[in-house]
C-alpha cells in the first residue's frame, strides 16, 4: 500500500446540523494535513460525522479522516484535546 501523500490540496465540506444554522461551509486547504486537522480538532462532533474531505478526486469520510489524523505518519502537531 502507497504512502498517503498528506501534501496534497484538499478541500473539507462539513455536514449540515438540521437543529442549527452553522457558519462553517465548504474549505480549501493547503495540504491535507491541514484539512484532517481542522476536521478532528475543531468541527463540532455532529459535523464531523458526515463530514468529507476531497483530495485528488478521492472522498474520504469521518471513518477515513480520523485513521488519517490518528496515523503515525501524520506530518503535524495534534492538539492534546483530540
């Protein structure tokens, strides 16, 4: 199995909350780094589930960003709360 490449632009989309209105919307992001630890780090939980983040044509779900996040190759810092 290849490397994950967590260089790569990405973009983030956030579920809807049908209970209330949010302010965070569809994200473009640098690296995928970046995106998977917005994702983890600072979505609320029930935006986190149902979230997507897109990276070279590929979908990846809440299941797929936090084995990402959790991974030992992940290049940044994690915050001590996730």
């Amino acid at each position: 199995m290849p490397a994950f490449d967590y260089s790569a632009p990405a973009d983030l989309y956030p579920a809807r909350n049908r209970f209330r209105k949010s302010p965070l919307r569809y994200m473009r992001f640098d690296t995928v780094a970046e995106a998977l630890r917005f994702a983890m780090e600072e979505l609320p939980a029930e935006q986190l589930n149902g979230a997507i983040v897109e990276v070279e044509e590929e979908r990846l779900e809440a299941a797929a960003i936090g084995a990402l996040y959790r991974s030992a190759d992940f290049p940044l810092t994690r915050s001590a709360a996730a």
